[in-house]
C-alpha cells in the first residue's frame, strides 16, 4: 500500500506549539470567514498564547496541506454543480468571482476574471474538469448565456442535463455570501 501526501502526518519539528494546535488554527482561518485576530481569540480562551502574526504564517507554511487533506477525506462532491459568477472590486477593479458549487453547498473551486463572457466560463468549467475528472449530470446555472456556450465549447452537452434559472441556483448564490459581507465591511473604512 502506497502512502499519500495526505496521510503523511504534518511536521512541526522546531514550533513551540504540538501540530494539534497549529492545525486548528489553520483550519479555523481557513474554513471559516475569520480574521487572524478572531482566530487568534480562539485558541487564546483555551489559555494558547499565539499571535495573529503566528497563525498568519502558519497558514502559509502548512495550509496547503492541511486542504490536500481536507479534500482528500471529503466524500465524493456529487452529480450536480452550480455554477454562478460575482463582481468584486479588487484594486479600484472590477472583477467577476466565478464559483462552482457542490449539492451540499460546498465550494469545488473559485475562478477571478476581469470579463464575464464564454471564455471566463469554459476556463471555469476546464478547470473543474481538470480537477474532479468526470462530467456532472447536472449543470445548474444562471440566466447568463455563456454557460450554454461553453458547454457546447467543450463538448459535454451529450449527457449532461444544464438547467438555466435563478431560482435554481441558491446553493451558488448562498456561497457568495460571505464574500459579500467582507466586501460591505470593506467599504465601511476608507
């Protein structure tokens, strides 16, 4: 039997801190829409003294692959995906934040494009084919008219069913959220 990056236990010879704490406070700042100074309260109320500046580079050192792991002992993301795109504002820019979106809500990958046009949406959708390797049953998206023609770019319109409509499509919708409340937080101080 072979051993995977994601079984290989994470080594933290030469932190002061066991791997057990280090990995909760990455996964914290991670998975949940925390800032460093929230994620460094955490551990500090179970009496764990580790600055924000700590757990930000400890989530640069080990949190890839704390989500190698995470994604390798996550079951299978389903038949179905929701696709939806977002505008965000980076540097005085707009953007287009494109998501696709497992049944059960989780994020299957993020893609930023400066055009919301067929391109952006068969980059999305190669990558997402790169990364899960099979062609999903179901296409959920929006009205928007490039989702339609990428699919037929890419050819997986044979057996695959693309539904088009905004009421479908709140599981996508529903994972934008919290990008939105960090974008309204954003604008509050300038």
């Amino acid at each position: 039997m072979t051993s995977t990056a994601a079984d290989k236990p994470i080594s933290c010879a030469g932190y002061r801190f066991p791997p057990e704490v280090i990995s909760y406070a990455v996964w914290l700042y991670l998975r949940f829409p925390l800032s460093l100074r929230m994620v460094e309260e955490k551990p500090a109320a179970r009496g764990i003294e580790a600055t924000y500046e700590t757990v930000r580079r400890w989530a640069l050192k080990f949190g890839a692959a704390i989500a190698r792991r995470i994604r390798a002992n996550a079951p299978a993301c389903g038949d179905k995906r929701h696709l939806d795109e977002v505008v965000v504002t980076i540097n005085d820019h707009k953007q287009w934040l494109w998501r696709a979106v497992d049944p059960h809500g989780a994020t299957l990958d993020v893609l930023v494009q400066s055009r919301r046009d067929r391109n952006a949406a068969r980059r999305l959708m190669g990558k997402l084919m790169k990364k899960h390797g099979r062609v999903p049953r179901v296409l959920i998206t929006g009205k928007l008219l490039s989702y339609a023609a990428a699919n037929r770019d890419l050819g997986l319109g044979l057996d695959l069913d693309h539904r088009q409509h905004k009421g479908l499509n709140n599981r996508a919708e529903n994972s934008h959220q919290p990008t939105w409340v960090r974008e309204k937080v954003m604008r509050r101080f300038k």
